[in-house]
C-alpha cells in the first residue's frame, strides 16, 4: 500500500485542540487524524457495508 500525502485547510482553535487530544493519547496529530479517519470508515462500513475500492 503506498502512503499518500493530503493537504487540508483547518481552523487554528481546532488544530490547536487536536494537538491537545494527540498530545494526551501520545500520538503526534498525523497519527491522531487517521485514527480518527480508520474509525469514522468503519462506522461508515458497519452501517452501510464494506467499501470496495479500485485499488
């Protein structure tokens, strides 16, 4: 699997509280946003089904 890069544009009260969250679970905030994005794909799969991608 390669690793892809992805820019966002984000509040800075909201980056700000994301690095306070990542700092308290020990994780730097890239790994706090895709621990975040892994659980919202499998919500998103428990409700609606598996996601097939093309890859």
């Amino acid at each position: 699997m390669a690793i892809k890069s992805l820019s966002i544009r984000i509040d800075e009260e909201v980056l700000d509280k994301l690095h306070i969250v990542a700092d308290y679970e020990g994780r730097s905030a890239n790994s706090e946003i895709l621990i975040l994005i892994r659980d919202a794909i499998a919500e998103y799969e428990e409700k609606h089904g598996k996601i097939v991608t093309k890859n």
